[in-house]
C-alpha cells in the first residue's frame, strides 16, 4: 500500500475543558476517525491543538491535580501541581501529558505522540 498523505486536524481550545480537548486529540491521534483504521499502525494524522492558554481551567483543578514522577532511587519520588507545571513548562505540557495519558501503552505512543503540536 503507498504512503498516505498527512491529514491535519485542528482543535480549538478556546473556553473547552482539558479532558474534552485531550481525549478528542487522542482519538484523533489514535486514528479512529480514520476510514482505514488499523489498530497496529500509526495514522498519517496530524493533530494540532491551538489556544491553549484559553483551556477553561478551574483555579480548584489547578490545585489540585497532582504530577508525579519516580526516579528509582529511596526517596525519589517528586510531586509537581498543575498550578505549578503550568508555570514551570507552560500549558502546552499540561496538555501534552493528558493526552499522553489517553494513549495506549505500547510501542506506537510515542511515535503517534510525534504527530501531536499544541499552541499556546
């Protein structure tokens, strides 16, 4: 089968909440708005989230979800808060991980998460 052209799916984020946004990018991402769906192959699918920065975030959410990482060592876990991410890193890897979150875990993520942009 030739190599199909990249098709781009624009989402705007403008006043929608992050899980609408997240998982509408991630079934994209998937492919499944995709006619020739196929659940073992990365879709030629583009996914481009604009406005982020207008995401309607409520400031009780912000403070309370809660990032972690493990870095293996006695004592190595690190907590981050959304508030705090989105000052450190920006929105857009607020967004970025909740997406990732949606993906499934296999050797297809990342590489379906290379098709992901997100603008601020």
């Amino acid at each position: 089968m030739a190599a199909m052209k990249a098709v781009t799916h624009t989402i705007n984020a403008t006043n929608r909440t992050l899980g609408r946004v997240a998982s509408e990018a991630a079934h994209a991402l998937m492919g499944k708005r995709s006619v020739s769906f196929a659940k073992n192959e990365v879709a030629a699918i583009k996914v481009v989230i604009e406005n982020a920065s207008k995401l309607h975030l409520p400031a009780r959410r912000a403070a309370g979800k809660i990032y972690k990482s493990y870095s293996g060592y006695p004592g190595g876990l690190y907590e981050t808060s959304m508030k705090e991410m989105i000052v450190k890193k920006g929105i857009e890897e607020v967004v970025r991980r909740t997406v990732d979150g949606m993906i499934p875990r296999n050797k297809l993520r990342a590489p379906r998460m290379k098709n992901l942009t997100i603008y601020a």
